[in-house]
C-alpha cells in the first residue's frame, strides 16, 4: 500500500524554490485584514443597538434615560 | 555570539509587535514555510496563498510566542494548520488535481511499472480521505519526514501520527479494493 502510494504521488522537490518574494503580498494582506478590523462593527454591538431601539420604541418614555447615558 | 544575540533581540521584538522585526523573521523562514506548505498543499499557487496567510495568523500570535522554543518549528506548525484548514476548505474531488501529479518530477524508476490507471485511481481514492489523515500520510509516507517532525508539525503525539498513518493507509486500500484494486 504504502509502496502503490509512493508510486501514485511523488515526493516534492527537496529545493523547491520560492517563486517570488512574497512580502510585498503580505503587507498587502496585513492592510488589508487592518483596514477590515477597523471598519467592521462586532455583531453584539449590533444587537446591543437593536434591542436599545426596541426598547425604547416598547417604552418611548425611556428614550431621554437612554439619551443621557449615552 | 553576537549574531545568537541579534537573533534573540529580533525574536524578542517579534514577540512585542515590532513590524521590522516581524519582517525580518518573514523573509528569514518564508522560503522554509512555503517549502513546507508545498508538501501538503502541492500547488505552487496555493502554497503562496496559504503560506501568507499562515504568517498573518503568525503575526496576529505574536503575543504568544514563546522564545525559547524557538521559531520555525512554531511557524511550521501554524503553517501546518494554515495548510489543513485549506485542504479542508477544497472539494475532496478537487484536492488533489490528477493532472497536477502528472507534472510534478518524474518518480522512481519503480513506477514505471504501475498502470497509469491504478495511479490515477489511487490519487482520486486519496484525495478523498479526510484531511488530518491526508496530511499525516503525505508528510510521513511520500515525503518521508521522521514521525517526529511530523507529529510536532500537527500538533500531536508519534503515536497518534502512526494511527493517522495507519487509518488513511487502511481506508485508501478499502477505496482501492471497492474499484476493483487489490494493492
């Protein structure tokens, strides 16, 4: 089995060489995945807003307490 | 001496978020990382993809670095699991692309006596065993790496690479033997 295996996959060049720097890419990917982290909103901060909104449209007399803790 | 220092100096600054460090360390094991990758992935696009990715999660772990234990082995390991969490996400059909092992260098002089079918149905069978016991098997049967470097790449124990070895061997013959090859 492990003989058919070796025969059907060969082994990876022991030298495989790295085709291109791949800094660039990477400062690419960190940007990006900074700029992602910064404008995306946690989604309980999503929830936490959506049930403020609810609550205060249930209760509308809570709308100037809500206010003043924000 | 003084270069062990200079090196110790870049681990620790890696360790707290310094970029320069963190891209000194880059272009210092990036070559040995994608080499890795390529062994599990074995395309060499994907093998860049996954080996940038396996240094952001690298550069977002910073934090737990640990020094003494040094940097490759913590590096391959991540890319280790960069490289599962990709063969994970790819078609089992179209992990292991046919064609891709036909143009990868010539195999031993032994192959030659085994059908073109039976390899090709062989890679079909293997690309679709699981992806832990694909990795294990790749690494430590056709890339012949030493159980223990295997094992420190996956995370886990020489006993538990050998059963991984075993299950996949195991459930590749039962592929083969279902169409009609008994290896």
């Amino acid at each position: 089995m492990t003989l058919l295996l070796k025969s059907a996959i060969p082994r990876m060049d022991d030298d495989a060489d790295l085709p291109r720097d791949l800094w660039p890419a990477m400062l690419r990917r960190m940007d990006e995945e900074t700029s992602r982290g910064a404008a995306s909103v946690p989604w309980f901060d999503w929830a936490l807003a959506g049930g403020l909104v609810a609550f205060a449209a249930i209760v509308p007399r809570t709308i100037p307490v809500i206010l003043y803790y924000l | 001496m003084q270069m062990r220092d200079e090196a110790g100096s870049v681990l620790d600054k890696f360790r707290q978020g310094d970029v320069d460090a963190f891209e000194t360390l880059f272009r210092t094991h990036q070559r040995a990382v994608f080499g890795w990758v390529l062994r599990i992935v074995r395309e060499p696009g994907a093998a860049e993809d996954v080996t940038i990715e396996a240094f952001w999660r690298i550069h977002r772990a910073h934090a737990r670095f640990d020094p003494e234990r040094g940097f490759e082995p913590w590096a391959r390991r991540i890319a280790t699991h960069a490289a599962l969490d990709w063969l994970r996400r790819k078609k089992p059909e179209s992990s292991v692309p046919a064609q891709m092992w036909e143009n990868l260098p010539a195999p031993h002089a032994s192959d030659a006596a085994v059908a073109a079918e039976i390899r090709q149905k062989t890679v079909s069978a293997f690309g679709r065993l699981p992806a832990k016991l694909r990795v294990a098997a790749l690494l430590a049967v056709v890339e012949e790496r030493p159980h223990k470097e295997v094992a420190e790449a996956l995370g886990i124990t020489v006993a538990a690479v050998k059963l991984r070895v075993f299950r996949a061997l195991r459930l590749l013959r039962k592929d083969l033997n279902r169409m009609g090859i008994t290896p």
